[in-house]
C-alpha cells in the first residue's frame, strides 16, 4: 500500500514536469512567434517608406523636368511613377497636362480619364477631363462630366456655361437652353445667357422666342443698347416692321450719336416714303466718325448711279452728303475718288482736280486717276500741271500707252515739239489691240513733226494714223491742209477733205481747209462759195484772210479789202 502511494506520487510529479516544461517549450515558441510577425511589419513599413520617397523623388524630379519644359524627361519620370504605385491618379494627371501643351489630344484624353476614374471626385481631375473630351469632339462623353461636376458644386456658374457648350456642340440646341435657364434659375437673367438664348433660337429660325428673351432682359435693363440694336434686328428678320421701327427711334432717344441707328432709320423713313426724315437721319450717319467710310460709300452708290443717269432730283443732295464724306474721312482714297468723280460729273472741273490729286497723294499707284486727272489737266488747259503730272505718271507706270499720248499732248502744247516726238516714240510700243489709241498717237506725231518741217516723217506719220483709223477726221484735214500749204499732193488733199465733209458737212474748219485746196488747184470760184457757207458757219481771222485771197484771185478787189480789214479787226484769234 505504501508502495502504491509512494508510486502515485512520483507519477504525479513526472506529470508536472513535463507540464512544466511543456508549458515553458509553448510560451517560447509563442514569444518567437511573435517576435517573427513583428519584424515582418517592420520590414514591410521600410519596404513602403523607401517606396514612398522613390515615388516622391521620381515626383518631384519631374515636376522640376516639366518647369524647365523638358516634357520628354518629365513624361519618363512621371511613368516611373505609375509602375511603381498604378492607383495615384496625379501623375497620369500630369501626363495628360503635357500631351494637351503639345497638342497630342488623343494621348491627352487617355491619361486624363485615368486620372479622373482613379478620383471621379476630384473636381481638376474632371474638369481637365471634361476639356480633354471636348478638344477630342467627344462632346456626349463630356456633357456627362459637367453634369456629375454640376451635383457636386450646384453653384458654380462656368459648370452651366460649359455644359451649355458641349449641348450647342453636340447640337442639342434645346437642351443648351435649357441648361442656360437652369443658370438663371441661380443667379438671374443677364446679358449673357439672354443673348446666348436669342442666338440658339435664331438658329432654330424661331424669330418669335429670339426676341422674347430680349424683350424678357430689358424689362429688367431697359437701357441696354446693345439688346434694343439686336432686338431690331430680329423684328426685321421677322419682318416685323413696325416694331423694329419703334424699337431703333427708342434707339435713338438712348443713343442719338449711333450711326448704325441712323443708318437704319434713314432706310425705314425711305421705304415710308418720308424723305425729309430720310435725308436727316442718312446725314446724321455720315457724320458720325465712327461709322466706317465703306459703309457710307455702301449706301451713296445706288445714289451716283441714279446722278451719274442724268437723274438730277438728288443731284444737290448727293453733293452734299459726297462733301460730308471727304470731310469725315479725308484721307479714304474712295471717299476722294467718288467726289471726283461726281464733281467733273457736274462740271465743278477745278475742284474735281483737286480731289483727283488728293486720291494719287493718298494711293499712288491708282492708276485710273491719274488718266482721269490728266485728262482734266488737258481740259482745262493746265499745261503747267499737264507735264509734271503725265512725267510722274510714267515713272509709276512706264509701260502705260495713255500716259505718253498725255505726256506729247502736254509738250505739244507748249511747243516743246521735240519732246513731244520722243514720248510717242516711247509710247506706241505699248498699245496694244487700240487702232483708236494708235491713230491718235500717230496725228500728234505727225503734227509734231510737221511744225519742226520734217515734212516726210510728218507725212509717213499721217499715213501711219489713218491706216489705223481710216475715219480720223482731224488727221484727214490737218493732212490735208498741210499739203495745202506746201502746194503738194493736191489732189490726195482734196480727196481726204472732201471726206470729212461727208463725214462732218457743215464743221467750219473742215469747209475752210476745203476751200484752200481748192484756192491751190485754181478752182477760185467753187473755193470762194466753199468759203462763205463757212464764214456763214463760224468767223475766223484766218477764214476772212482766206476769202480776201480768193477775191483777188477773182479780180473782186474792194470785195477782198472788206475781209481784208474783218481779218485785221477780229478778236477772235
């Protein structure tokens, strides 16, 4: 019995001890355990940190390449980035930023939408995006963008302004204005969204609700220029007279220094058959400053026209409002030109001279005035003014034809013969497909050579003119009577003066030159009819020295001492 329990307890302690030791075997296998698990975290936190400054640094390194607008290094810095952590939206933000600067909107747009599906909510990310989608004409993709950025800040008024942008874009005209009233829902009706509206609605040719939103503006601005200058416009497109009259005479009130209102109101007074209204109201336009010189001339041209067709009713009318333009716009080439034009129109020679000259100062090469002054030089014998201009002309155009034919007009006038000779000798190599020109650049030619007595040069010139022109009737008399003069070719002379006279039968001097051949040939009593139907026609000194001659020829002695005494007495020459 003693040895039972003796052995029970030694049972018994043999069991604790590897209790014990079992216990303390599991404690340390727990506190190695532990141990273990903690030095993982440990590792792992170094692993991100050593992460998160390599992210930071590659970050960083390039923002540094962008300012410097490497933008090729920045985009590699940037992807290292992305491969080392794909969820951070910024540096896909960043690379789209780029692509965007260098105008490669696709590569743009797919990193934008990454950045903003990584951070739908944050509102750079998609307002970048929405930008993206636009410049890339996805304008349904970018409406949606608006919309979610709308929910999140109901306030912001250029949410509504682009949305309403992508609506037109996306031509869903009804549904921008409908975003523009949304927008005014908030913050009220304005100039803005009132005028966007008229414009959609004009788009949708629905003229009637155009004008609604601006009659609905000035109820609450009613003196905005600009909406009463559109709602006008509107009436009138709506062909709704009336009302766009009274619209532009409260126009008026508003604004009286408004050319473009008066412009206008002078066409409705004009079409109502008011035309002292209409004559006011156009005057007023014209001399406002700033109304352009094109417009007026816009409006002035169906006036010359009716001026320019002997249609005198305006006549002084037009004048004036051509004296307002030149003075308004003293230095508008056109404005110069019209008012030369309609003073020689009128006979004003003088000042149309000086208005021609105005058009050259201000436009040199305008070569049409030039010819047109020139001419009028030669009409009003400015033989002075006549040279120096046609020498200018040449320099700037010296290949014109007409501008040497003026030139040996202006010599030949002043009897500077052998000037005269060179420039049509320059001159009439360049006409071209002008018999008319030729011929009457040939006449002066010969004229010119026949003062200076070179007789076959004169002769052969003549020629020349006539087989341009074989109707040139100055070239046909003066040839005629110069071989008059020398006694030579007398019957060729008689030949080319009687066909001026079946030409032009009662022009004086052609009766005159006819005469004299005839006086040469001998044919004394045929001359001496000839020469009283011209003095019947027109007086002449040289035509009362002809017939006295052909009296004495005639033995009519005291006849011929009567014309004799009338030549010395005349004035007229």
């Amino acid at each position: 019995m003693e040895v039972q329990v003796q052995n029970n307890n030694v049972r018994k302690k043999v069991v604790i001890f590897i209790v014990f030791n079992l216990c303390v075997s599991l404690t340390s296998a727990q506190n190695n355990f532990f141990n273990h698990k903690a030095t993982n975290k440990e590792h792992q936190k170094e692993d991100q940190d050593k992460l998160d400054y390599q992210y930071k640094n590659y970050f960083y390194s390039a923002l540094n390449q962008k300012s410097l607008e490497n933008y090729s290094q920045a985009i590699d810095f940037f992807e290292k980035c992305i491969k080392l952590d794909k969820k951070q939206p910024a540096a896909y933000y960043e690379i789209s930023k780029i692509y965007s600067v260098q105008e490669k909107f696709s590569e743009s747009l797919k990193y934008a939408k990454t950045a903003y599906d990584l951070n739908p909510e944050n509102k750079w990310y998609a307002l970048f995006y929405a930008e993206n989608l636009f410049s890339n004409k996805k304008f349904y993709e970018s409406i949606k963008v608006y919309k979610n950025l709308i929910k999140q800040e109901v306030n912001n008024e250029s949410y509504y302004i682009e949305l309403a942008l992508c609506y037109i874009y996306n031509n869903d005209l009804k549904l921008a204005i409908k975003t523009y009233n949304s927008l005014e829902d908030l913050k009220g009706i304005n100039h803005y969204t009132s005028t966007q509206k008229y414009k959609i609605y004009l788009e949708l040719e629905d003229l009637k609700s155009a004008a609604k939103e601006l009659e609905l503006f000035l109820e609450r601005n009613p003196y905005d220029i600009q909406i009463y200058e559109m709602l006008s416009d509107c009436y009138i497109l709506d062909n709704n007279f009336e009302k766009a009259f009274e619209v532009l005479k409260k126009l008026s009130s508003l604004n009286p220094g408004s050319a473009g209102v008066h412009l206008t109101l002078s066409d409705f007074y004009l079409q109502k058959g008011n035309i002292e209204e209409y004559q006011k109201e156009i005057k007023l336009a014209f001399l406002s400053k700033k109304l352009d010189a094109q417009t007026k001339i816009r409006k002035i041209v169906p006036l010359l026209t009716q001026a320019f067709e002997n249609d005198s009713s305006n006549l002084n009318f037009v004048v004036e409002l051509c004296e307002i333009l030149v003075e308004i716009h003293p230095e508008d080439e056109m404005s110069n030109y019209i008012y030369a034009d309609l003073l020689r129109s009128t006979n004003n020679l003088e000042k149309s001279i000086i208005h021609y000259k105005k058009v050259v100062e201000i436009n040199p090469n305008q070569q049409d005035a030039w010819i047109d002054l020139l001419f009028l030089e030669l009409q009003n014998n400015m033989k002075g003014d006549l040279i120096v201009d046609s020498e200018k002309a040449i320099e700037l155009f010296p290949t014109n034809a007409t501008l040497y034919y003026l030139n040996a007009l202006s010599y030949y006038t002043v009897e500077e013969y052998q000037k005269a000779i060179e420039s049509i000798n320059i001159g009439i190599h360049f006409v071209f497909d002008n018999p008319n020109l030729s011929s009457e650049m040939y006449s002066i030619l010969g004229n010119s050579y026949n003062e200076i007595k070179e007789y076959e040069n004169s002769d052969k010139s003549y020629e020349k003119s006539l087989e341009y022109l074989p109707e040139n009737v100055m070239v046909l008399n003066n040839y005629a009577y110069y071989l008059s003069l020398r006694g030579e070719n007398l019957e060729k002379a008689k030949q080319m003066s009687e066909k001026t006279l079946e030409l032009f039968p009662e022009e004086a001097n052609y009766l005159d030159t006819y005469a004299w051949i005839l006086y040469k040939l001998k044919d004394y009593e045929t001359a001496k009819i000839i020469m009283l139907q011209a003095i019947e026609i027109a007086e002449s000194k040289t035509f009362y020295n002809h017939l006295s001659d052909i009296l004495i020829q005639l033995g009519e002695l005291e006849e011929a001492e009567k014309y004799k005494l009338k030549a010395q007495e005349f004035e007229g020459e």
